[in-house]
C-alpha cells in the first residue's frame, strides 16, 4: 500500500495556481488509471485503485497548503503507514517547468506545504518534486505560485502532467529512474539526429576505415609563387 499526496489549496480560484501542480498531477493519475470517484475523506480527497501490482490511495488534501500535515498525518496513521509509504507530489521553484526530481527525505526548504506534513510525519517520506520555475526574487515567490501557468507554459504543463501519469506505476515500485525516463519521453522527446537513412535489408554495407580527411587543395598561384620563392634559396 502506498499513499501518493498532491499538495495544492483546495477551491476552484486556486484550481490553475502553480501551487496547486500536485493537485493536477493526481488528478491526471487518477483519470489515466481507472482509479474510484474522488470521495470526501481525512480531511481532504481520496481516489483508490492499482498501479502495476501496488494498492494506492491518492489524496488531495483539503485542508490548504500551510495545513497539509493534518490530512496527510490522519491518513497516513488510518491507513497504518510509515512516513516511507507516503510519497508527496509537489511544486518545486528551484526546478525549470518541465524538469521533475524524486527525492527520499531531506529538508522542507521553506515550501509550507513541506513544512506542514515535516511535522505531522517527520522527513523521512518520499517526493516528486514538480518544476515551476523561479521569479527571480524571493519577494516575488507568494504572488507568482499563486498565480496561474502562463498560457505559453500550457503545453510543456500538459506534457509534463502526462509524463507523471506514465511513470506512476514506477513510481509505485520504487523505480525512481524509470519514472523519471518516462517524464523525460514526454518533455524532451528523441529529435531526428539528422543521420542518413540505414540501407535497404539485403544491401552491402561498406566498412568503416579509420582514414585521414585528404588535405585541401592550394591554390594554383600561391602554389607558383611558393616555387619560385624556392628556386631562389636553391
């Protein structure tokens, strides 16, 4: 069993913050996974159902941000967790948009929803820490993950959304890598390397030879001019 958080401030003014990209991320997982309706339930929303061979309650807090711990505590103990089986999906300013990070552990780093859940559950649960990006200042950082994606950010958001969904099932089973590799398939898709096309099945392949690039020619009148420069010397 594993319980997998979003963080986010419950309402719909809320709905397309920044703050609120762990809320999106369930959401998608949700949807993309067959899991049961979002019923009320510790203090919050929870969906339960599979990902690969795990049981997984999904729970997005209702309790807003700065009180997330209270949700998640109450679930985590309902359900006869450790703070290991819990896994916290949340925004991260240190992180460009579309770069996503699983960490085990560690510090809160001034994130309240972190903060909250660090005093209910300790440090020691996991975390998927989703990229927003920074404003710049730290004066800036209330207003701008309060406000919403931009509308040039929609599609990067999206691809980003999906790539967890993808990867929950790793995610689930602890496979850190593939989950992140299922990320990157969809925010940073394989571009053509501009190799020539393979040969036709059943066509020669010529072999490589490790051969030295020939020397460009000189040209004609620098080569007559080096010449006659040396019959001088003769």
């Amino acid at each position: 069993m594993l319980l997998m958080v979003g963080l986010g401030n419950p309402g719909a003014r809320y709905a397309g913050n920044r703050h609120n990209v762990g809320f999106m991320a369930v959401d998608r997982i949700a949807a993309d996974h067959g899991f049961s309706p979002w019923r009320p339930r510790f203090q919050g929303s929870v969906a339960e159902g599979r990902l690969g061979n795990a049981r997984v309650t999904l729970l997005k807090p209702g309790t807003f941000m700065n009180l997330s711990g209270q949700s998640v505590g109450e679930a985590m103990r309902y359900l006869k967790l450790t703070p290991a089986e819990v896994v916290v999906l949340h925004d991260e300013l240190d992180l460009a948009p579309g770069k996503v990070r699983v960490k085990q552990g560690g510090g809160h780093a001034g994130h309240n929803g972190l903060r909250s859940i660090h005093q209910h559950l300790g440090e020691a649960y996991g975390r998927v820490r989703i990229g927003i990006g920074h404003p710049g200042h730290k004066d800036r950082v209330a207003g701008y993950v309060l406000s919403d994606f931009a509308k040039a950010e929609a599609d990067l958001l999206d691809d980003m959304i999906r790539g967890i969904s993808d990867g929950a099932p790793a995610l689930a089973e602890g496979d850190a890598g593939r989950f992140q590799n299922a990320v990157a398939a969809r925010t940073a898709p394989a571009r053509n390397s501009g190799t020539a096309p393979s040969a036709p099945a059943g066509a020669a392949t010529p072999a490589l030879v490790n051969k030295a690039p020939e020397p460009a020619p000189e040209p004609q009148g620098l080569s007559d001019k080096l010449r006659a420069l040396g019959a001088r010397f003769r």
